[in-house]
C-alpha cells in the first residue's frame, strides 16, 4: 500500500481526488495539506465528506513528506506547484501536479501564465501525462504534469487524426464548453448563479492559457515545425461536464466509417475512451462522474471538414481521474485500478 498526500487540499480537484482514492486498492490518502486551512477539518468547508476524513489538514512540510509519503498530488493554484515539485527531483516521490506549471516551456509559460516559470532542470524530467498518448515517457518518470482539461479533450480527439494525415495542421478550431466547476472553486461575477444562469458566455478569447498547451503537444505529432489552433471557450450553466467541437479541414477525401475505424485502432488498448458509432455524437452527461472520453465525429464533405466532438467530465479525466490514472501507469498497475466505475445518470 503507498501513502499519498494532496497538496492544496481544499479545491474542486483536490476534493474530487479524496473521492477517487478511496476505491483505490492500493493507495493510502495519508495526507491532507493546506497552508490557508491547516488546522481545520475538512469537513468544516464540506459536509459531505464527514466521517470520512476525521484528520486536521496539515501544513506543508518537505522533508516529513519525502520521509513519510510516497505519492504527492499537487492540486495547487498555478505558480505555486513548480517550487514545491522541484523539492522532489531526487527523491523516490511520484509527483503529479494538477496545476499548468509543468505543461510549457518557459518562454511559453511566462508569456501565457505571467509567473516565473519552473526550472529547465524540473521540466526536463517531468513528463505530460496524457496517458492514452505518452504512455510510454509517463512509465519512466516520477514527475507527471497532469493535462488542462480542454487539452484533454482535445488532443485525444485531435492527434490521432493528425497522426494518420486524415486532417490538415492548419486552420484548426475548437469551440469549447465547460460547466461552472471549471472556474475553481472561488466566486466571481462570471460565476454567480444569476450571471451564469440560463447563459452562456465566451471567456479569455484568444488568450486562454490552454492555447500553447494544445499546439506544443499537436505539434509533435506533425512534420510541420509548430501547429496554430483557434480556441474560443465558453461557461455553459451545469455544474460539471466539458465538450470540444473541433472543425478541422480534410487532407484527403475519406468516408466517416473509415474514419470510426482509425480512432477504434488508435484507441484499442485504451480503457477509457469509447468511440462512437457513425451518426451518433456524445455529450457531457454521458460521462458524468466517470474517467471515460467519448469520441464522435463526422465527414462534412460540402465543406471538406472533419467535424470532431470530445466530452469529458473536466473534474475526473480532466484532472483527479487522470493524475490517478497516471499514477496506474507509473507503478505498473491496471489503469482502471480505483477508476472502474460508470458515469452518473441522470
């Protein structure tokens, strides 16, 4: 049994993590750390969590986790994660940050984030932890930066079309959509029930930090030197849930049962993406509360397009259910160890 220990216990997705872990078969939740709440009972900020955890949260001490801790989940705002992960570059630590610290380079991340970006040292050796797609690196790393949620969808929609040459680099857009929970946990006036209510409203035009992340990681997939996408994000009025539509030019004249056939083959070793069959297109309730990503796509051959549909739940393969999933890959486990479970419906 490993101990793992949440840092930056009190966000959505450190809470959604609490969740997940206790299924898990093999690991302990041994910590919970935050240096705003340290003291209190998490179950103070939520009730639904009484019985469950009965331990005070902690303040973050370096040296007790690397002593005590095999697992360390970062859940941390961003900036805040890369110092705290450079402490276990030569510990025996699995380290999974949940924050954007480690996705970029550092000239990409200071331009995007506007913060001091992680040591080249630290992102040499961290991994992205796309798991149906890096699979490999993941296995060999003990420091995993967890996807973006819209990259998540995405990419996973995404590469493998580009991978096969079905879609053309250029002149991608991806029109995305997530529910409330996707702004964090802290309140704003985009976030009030009576803003967000019966509304949908388009947020960080041409500036969302999720941009770069998507273009680095579509580019290593292609001969071209860089890939340029247009993302245009949306806050939609349901609590969970995440949806790109991605409008994607046709590079060759190709019928949409081959291109169900390509993505089933591409993903056939993958747990937790479904493929859906042509015709029929996902959406978010679909994958409430699960680890799945459903795939949907279709040949608009009037406008010579391939029209692409990805839905995840942005809390669980957008981020908690992901970093466990990574954290599967790294010890050699099932990847579906603590993720086996159906989505919520209604």
């Amino acid at each position: 049994m490993k101990k793992a220990a949440i840092i930056g216990g009190t966000g959505y997705g450190a809470i959604e993590l609490i969740r997940l872990l206790d299924s898990h078969p093999y690991i302990e939740l041994a910590k919970i750390i935050s240096q705003s709440q340290h003291g209190e009972l998490l179950d103070e900020t939520y009730p639904h969590l009484a019985t469950y955890v009965t331990q005070p949260m902690q303040e973050l001490h370096i040296q007790q986790l690397i002593e005590e801790i095999d697992i360390v989940f970062l859940a941390t705002p961003a900036g805040v994660a890369k110092e705290i992960a450079a402490s276990f570059l030569d510990t025996s630590i699995q380290c999974i940050d949940l924050s954007g610290d480690l996705r970029l380079s550092s000239g990409d991340y200071e331009m995007w984030y506007q913060k001091k970006p992680a040591s080249e040292v630290l992102l040499e050796k961290t991994a992205y932890g796309l798991t149906e797609v890096f699979q490999e690196k993941i296995k060999q790393a003990n420091i995993i930066s967890n996807p973006g949620c819209f990259p998540t969808a995405a990419l996973l929609g995404l590469i493998p079309m580009l991978e096969n040459n079905i879609i053309e680099s250029k002149g991608i857009m991806i029109d995305g959509k997530t529910g409330i929970s996707g702004a964090g946990k802290n309140s704003s006036a985009k976030t009030h029930f009576s803003t967000t209510n019966e509304n949908v409203t388009p947020y960080k035009i041409g500036t969302h930090q999720h941009i770069p992340e998507i273009e680095k990681y579509l580019s290593q997939h292609v001969e071209e030197s860089s890939v340029r996408v247009t993302l245009t994000t949306h806050l939609i009025p349901m609590t969970r849930g995440l949806m790109c539509t991605m409008y994607t030019p046709l590079q060759q004249d190709i019928e949409i049962a081959d291109v169900i056939d390509l993505y089933k083959h591409y993903f056939e070793q993958s747990s937790f993406i479904r493929i859906r069959k042509q015709g029929e297109y996902p959406s978010t309730k679909d994958v409430t509360g699960s680890n799945y990503c459903d795939i949907g796509a279709y040949v608009d051959k009037r406008t010579n397009q391939l029209i692409i549909s990805s839905a995840i739940d942005n809390l669980v393969k957008g981020a908690a259910g992901q970093a466990i999933q990574n954290i599967n890959v790294m010890n050699g486990w099932d990847e579906k160890t603590g993720l086996s479970f159906l989505p919520v419906y209604p």
